[in-house]
C-alpha cells in the first residue's frame, strides 16, 4: 500500500510540475534592488567598484519552462576613478534601462528558480562628475547619451517573491575614453498580477 500512494504522489507531483511549465503564463510586477558598478578601462584611468540603486517595473511572459522578461527602471549607477596623478574622482550616472531577457524557468508549487540571459539598453539621463581641480581640466569624461550592455543571472521565485542576481558586462564605450560599465546587481521584485 505505501508504494502504490508513494508512486500516486510521485505521478501527481510530476504532473504538478510540467503543467506548471507548459501552461502559458503572463505576470508582472515592480522590483528594486543595489547594484555594484565598476568601469572597465583600456588607458591610464583604473575604476573602483561602487554601490548605487534600481527601481522599476517587469513583465515575464512564458510556457514550456522558456520565458522572455522585458523589463524597464531607473538605475543610478555609481564608479570611482583614479586619474594618472592618483586623484579619486566619483562619476554617477542616472539612466532609463531596457534589459530584454530569455531565461528557462523549473520548478512547481509556487517555487522555481531561473536562469537567464539578454541584451540591455541604457539611456543616460544625466552624469555628475565630482572630478577634483587638477583633474577637471584634463580628466573630464564626455559620456555618451546610450550605451549597450548584456546581462547574465539566476533568479528564485517563492510565491509572489523574486530574487534576482545579475552580472552585467558593459559592451560599448561610454565615453571617447574608452571606458566600459560592467556591475553586478541584486534586486527584490514583487509579482503584481
């Protein structure tokens, strides 16, 4: 009898599980997080890694376990830089980011995990160069007003909640100086609907 309603459970467990991932589903939500920027650099400028922050807003459409999550937020994103004459100087930029992700989603019961890959566009709003006196005049970065990223993450789901870890490598210039944005970022979503 245990192995007739351990293979009972078994089945019914499984079933659970692939109509939660072939079903279509639609949900959406806001989500807010911290993120840790760093510019990459190929000339005499080196780059500290610095916190900044994200707010926004995501959608997640799929069926089959594959899903696509478009997503847009404000993101401020801070770097430290240290000029050839060793002065620290604080860049901040404040941009509109579009990440469009495909990821696979797994899991049942209102709980899973996701990984998921895509291309991001950012378009800056503004920047706030703290460069010091010596450096102003010589150091000023010229950003451009969008710049072109690809993000890499994993994410948990447990009921309404989403937990997301991301890595993003910066894959064009933001400046004429050859300087590129890469950050991780961690972030908390709530699923609206």
């Amino acid at each position: 009898m245990k192995k007739i309603i351990l293979s009972l459970a078994i089945l019914l467990s499984g079933s659970v599980f692939a109509q939660a991932q072939v079903l279509p589903s639609f949900q959406f939500g806001v989500k807010g997080g911290v993120n840790l920027s760093r510019f990459s650099t190929s000339n005499t400028f080196n780059s500290d890694n610095r916190a900044g922050y994200l707010a926004g807003v995501w959608a997640r459409i799929g069926a089959l376990g594959i899903n696509l999550q478009p997503e847009i937020y404000y993101a401020s994103k801070v770097a430290t830089i240290t000029d050839p004459a060793s002065e620290q100087n604080q860049v901040t930029i404040n941009s509109i980011d579009v990440p469009v992700l495909v990821g696979l989603k797994f899991g049942a019961l209102g709980i899973g995990g996701r990984i998921a890959t895509g291309p991001m566009a950012s378009f800056i709003i503004s920047n706030d160069q703290s460069f010091r006196s010596a450096a102003s005049s010589i150091g000023s970065l010229n950003f451009k007003n969008q710049a072109y990223a690809w993000q890499f993450g994993a994410g948990l789901d447990v009921t309404k909640i989403s937990v997301d870890l991301r890595y993003e490598l910066g894959l064009t210039d933001l400046s004429s100086t050859g300087q590129k944005l890469n950050m991780f970022n961690v972030s908390l979503a709530y699923h609206l609907f």
